[in-house]
C-alpha cells in the first residue's frame, strides 16, 4: 500500500517534471531563433544554431529511425545537445533577453495560427478522402 503510494506520487513528479521540461525547450527554442537574428551573436553560434535547427528538421537522421532504439536515440540525445551547447555559445545578456522576449511571447496564444492550420489539415482530410473516392468509384 506505501509502496503504491509512493510509485504514485514519483509518477505525478516526474509527469510535471516533464512538462516543465518541455516547455523550458520549447522557449529555449524560440529563444535560439531570436538569438540567431540577433547581431550581437558570434557567427559560429549562428553557424551551429543554423545545424542544429536544419538537423531537427531534416527528414535524414544520422542513425535511420526505422533501426530499433537507436534510431530515435539519436533525436533524443543530439538534439537536446547541439541546444544545449547552442545555448552556451550565446552571450548571456542576449540569451537573457532572448529568454525573455520568448517567455513573453509563450504566454500570448496566437489563435490564429491554430485557426489557419486546423483549416489547413481540414483541407488535407478533404482532399486525401476526396482522391480515395474518386479511386473507389
């Protein structure tokens, strides 16, 4: 019973523990973009930034995906690196201010983009069940 409890409450501090993971990458991200247009930011950062980002990207993996566990190892491990060290080749007062700037634009919700790309997959749907029928009949 203690025992259940205590899986129970590791399993809520590491979902929560995840989430706020994710949403430090997700502004550490933006925060590389802005960065990146910043021209205060040496040109090699701007260089492995620019890697890092088309790596993340690109449909080509080091290691393919479709090779049991190491394929995705390597965009769980190069990835969240190449970040990682991207963020370390950046002045810290233009990261801060890049944080910032990407904290605040993280709190204001742009509903708009949503609207535009539920449309856009709407119109995909359509099409692909449209195409479908058309090869059925």
């Amino acid at each position: 019973m203690i025992l259940a409890k205590l899986m129970k409450v590791i399993r809520v501090i590491s979902v929560s523990s995840l989430r706020e993971k994710a949403k430090q990458l997700k502004i550490d991200v933006y925060a590389l973009y802005l960065a990146y247009k910043d021209p205060r930011v040496p040109w090699h950062a701007k260089i492995f930034i620019a890697l890092i980002v088309g790596y993340a990207l690109s449909p080509i993996d080091l290691i393919p995906d479709f090779i049991p566990v190491l394929g995705y190892l390597d965009d769980l491990i190069i990835i969240p690196a190449g970040i990682s060290l991207s963020l370390k080749m950046i002045p810290k007062e233009v990261l801060e201010e890049c944080r910032d700037r990407a904290e605040s634009v993280e709190k204001t919700k742009n509903w708009t983009a949503a609207f535009i790309i539920i449309l856009i997959w709407l119109l995909l749907v359509y099409l692909f069940l449209r195409f479908i029928l058309r090869i059925i009949s």
